[in-house]
C-alpha cells in the first residue's frame, strides 16, 4: 500500500497528444502541465512519438514514446507492461477501455459515454477501421470501467449517462471539467459591415450543421463555418490553425453551436473566452459549460435558433451582456482547478 508520505509515481496515457491537436488532445497536454505544476506526484507520460514528447521538453515529467503502432495494443497490453517496468502506482488514460487483467489502480478521465460514439459511427459510415474498433469498445467497454478505481468525467452529462449504463460505478466517480487552452482571449470590437456568424462543423450528424445553414438563412446572416464540413448555404473554410480560429470567433456577431451531443463543450467554451456571444443547444454538456452566459435553444427547432440570431444580431445592449457574461463564465475553466480535480480522482483511487 502507497503510504502517505511516499510521493505516487503516476502514469499518464498521452497518446492522443499532438502538435496539430485540438479537443482531447489539448486536455491531455494542458492536464499535464498543470499536474505537473503541483509538484504531488512523479509523472510518466507515454506519448506517440517524439513530436509530442517535444510539448513537453520544458515540463517536470518523466516522457515515454511507446512502441505500438495500435492503440488497442498499448490499452489491452502496453499499458500494463510499462507499468511495470516503470514501476507506477496508478494510471490515468481517457480512454474507457481497460486491460483485461493487471496493472496498477486506473483513474479513467472520460468526456463521452462510448454508446454514442458507436451509434454515430454506424450511421455515418465511418472507416472500417474505426467500426472494427467500436465493436472491440462495445464488448468490453463496461467491464473496464468497473475495473477502473476511479472514473471523472468531463462533464455531469456524460457522468449521467453513463452511470445510466454502468450503475455499479455510483460512489467512485467524480466530474472534473477542462481548462480553457492558452490563446482564446478578448480581442478588439468586431466590425459592424459584413457580419457573420461562426459555426465549427462537420459531416457528423452529432453537430447538426445542416440546422445551422438553415438558422442563418431564416436570419439573413452570413455564415462561416470551420472544420470538416463540406457543402451548401454557408462559407466553408476548413479546418484552420489556432490564430485563425481565434480570429475568426473574436470577428464573428456570434457563435453557433446547434450540436445534439457534447460530451464537453469546447467551441462554446472558445467563443465565450474570445467574447464571442454564444447560440447553442440547450441539451447534453452545453448548458453546464454556458451557464446563463448564452442563449441556448432546442436544437431541432430552427426557428429558435434564427429568433436567437436576430436577438444578437439587432439587440446591440444583448450583445454586450452576453460578451461580458461569457468573457466571466469562461474565466472559471482553469486548468489549476482541472488538476486539482484530477488529483482528488487520484486520491480516491488509493483510498478505495
């Protein structure tokens, strides 16, 4: 048994941690950063390959570039390997699958319940490769988690639906929201000629950028929208680097989020902090991450969202209010509360 003065040798799946990363793979390095800042433990870290052990050249860790090409091999099999040869005391991973047998406590950081992920998967058609993944997931995916001694989630959405699923995990999970990533700031007023409005969207249908085209034809605005989409009605940029992104939530009227599934809210989380007022749906994690910093709207009506649209737009007085609220809400998501967080997970896990 770990005792109370030993100082924890603590292993961090990293995998997803990347140069050109956005999402999880941003919370996997800012968590690090800031675990590492509090000095409790002694941090192993495996990562992909040296460009993202680079991220973390001037962070106290310990990195690990892992040698499995597949990352169901390093979860089943890698992880409980290197932990011993590292000789660790726990493991932290997002990922909510397991090995079968072995292995030090495991603390899982979740942001989705793996059904939803599935389901998508099928209905969009996605790779093989990632179908043949899903069913491996959706065999295995509860037991691991009743393995786990310790599950945060990213967000109470995500922890409600999966205690749903998994009932036994009540008393051994706790909610540990992200911190904003550096960069999303205030910038100056935005331009009154030529508005639009922003959207991050994508050929999933979990985003519902079809009702977001609709929204801001009703509106009258143009709309812009970043990431992976491709289509009609709207100006399509493509996936864009962190400068541009930033710029174009700070010239946006408003950002436009009609998402039927967040496990956590990142693209509101961005524009809030950016000073960007937001429109989304008021369904999963978006309203934890809004608070009343937003409007939010039934995200299959789209009349709601052109009504909320026309609000900000033509309402110069609602505008300032939601900036000043969600610059404030935005402020809350700091990543010192986010290893603080983590750290409690860790604890609990070695009390239990």
């Amino acid at each position: 048994m770990l005792l109370m003065s030993d100082v924890a040798r603590i292993g961090v799946d990293g995998l997803m941690i990347s140069p050109l990363g956005k999402g999880l793979s941003r919370a996997e390095l800012h968590a690090v950063e800031a675990l590492a800042a509090r000095g409790e433990h002694d941090l192993v870290v495996f990562v992909r390959n040296e460009h993202a052990a680079g991220l973390l050249r001037a962070v106290d860790v310990e990195v690990v570039p892992v040698r499995e090409r597949l990352t169901i091999g390093w979860e089943l099999y890698g992880m409980p390997q290197a932990a011993r040869r590292h000789r660790l005391d726990a493991m932290l991973t997002l990922s909510e699958r397991l090995p079968p047998a072995g292995g030090p406590p495991t603390i899982v950081w979740l942001f989705e319940s793996p059904v939803h992920r599935i389901a998508q998967n099928r209905l969009s058609g996605a790779p093989l490769r990632f179908r043949a993944s899903d069913v491996l997931t959706a065999a295995n995916w509860r037991r691991s988690l009743r393995r786990a001694k310790h599950v945060a989630f990213g967000s109470h959405a995500t922890e409600v639906d999966v205690l749903g699923e998994v009932p036994e995990l009540r008393g051994r999970t706790s909610v540990v929201y992200p911190g904003l990533a550096p960069g999303f700031t205030p910038g100056d007023p935005r331009p009154e000629h030529d508005p639009y409005v922003f959207h991050l969207g994508s050929n999933d249908p979990r985003e519902n950028t079809a009702t977001a085209v609709e929204a801001c034809r009703r509106a009258d605005v143009r709309l812009v929208v970043a990431g992976g989409w491709r289509g009609d009605g709207a100006e399509a940029v493509g996936r864009v680097a962190d400068d541009e992104l930033v710029q174009l939530y700070r010239g946006a009227a408003a950002y436009l989020d009609p998402s039927l599934y967040e496990g956590f809210g990142y693209g509101v989380l961005e524009a809030m902090a950016c000073g960007t007022p937001v429109v989304a749906s008021g369904v999963t994690s978006i309203p934890e991450v809004v608070g009343d910093a937003g409007l939010l709207c039934d995200p299959q009506s789209v009349d709601e969202f052109a009504a909320a649209l026309r609000r900000v737009l033509d309402d110069p007085r609602e505008t300032a209010v939601l900036r000043e609220r969600g610059i404030e809400r935005a402020a809350h998501f700091r990543w010192e509360r986010t290893a603080e967080g983590l750290a409690a997970a860790v604890a609990r896990a070695f009390a239990t």
